[in-house]
C-alpha cells in the first residue's frame, strides 16, 4: 500500500509539472501587460517543485523498513 501511495504521487507530481509548465510557458510567451512574471519568480516557482519533489523521494527513500 506505501508503494501505491508513492507511484500515486509522483503520477500526480508529473501531471502538475506538466501543468504548471504549459501555464508558465502560456503566460510567458503571450507576455499580458499586467503580469508579474519575472525570471525570479519564475526561477522560485521552478526550485520550490523541486525542492518538494527532492524531499518527497527522499522520505521514500527512508522510510523502508526493509
């Protein structure tokens, strides 16, 4: 059941990076007048995923009791 847990939430941490990055890309090439992104906000955004990505394969990675 743990082992289905993870394979559930990496599949949905793949379908948000997919996502999230069409957005970004979305919002990145129409370039709307009153948009607040910038490439520090973007570079955050990015490096937060993978920040929780990293953390989220690092508790699987210990808590094995095998």
């Amino acid at each position: 059941m743990n082992n289905d847990f993870y394979i559930a939430l990496i599949s949905g941490w793949s379908i948000l990076f997919i996502f999230w990055s069409i957005v970004i890309l979305f919002v990145f090439v129409r370039k709307p007048p009153n948009s607040r992104l910038s490439n520090n906000v973007l570079f955050r955004s990015y490096a937060i995923f993978f920040i929780l990505l990293f953390l989220i394969l690092v508790f699987h990675k210990f808590d094995s009791f095998l």
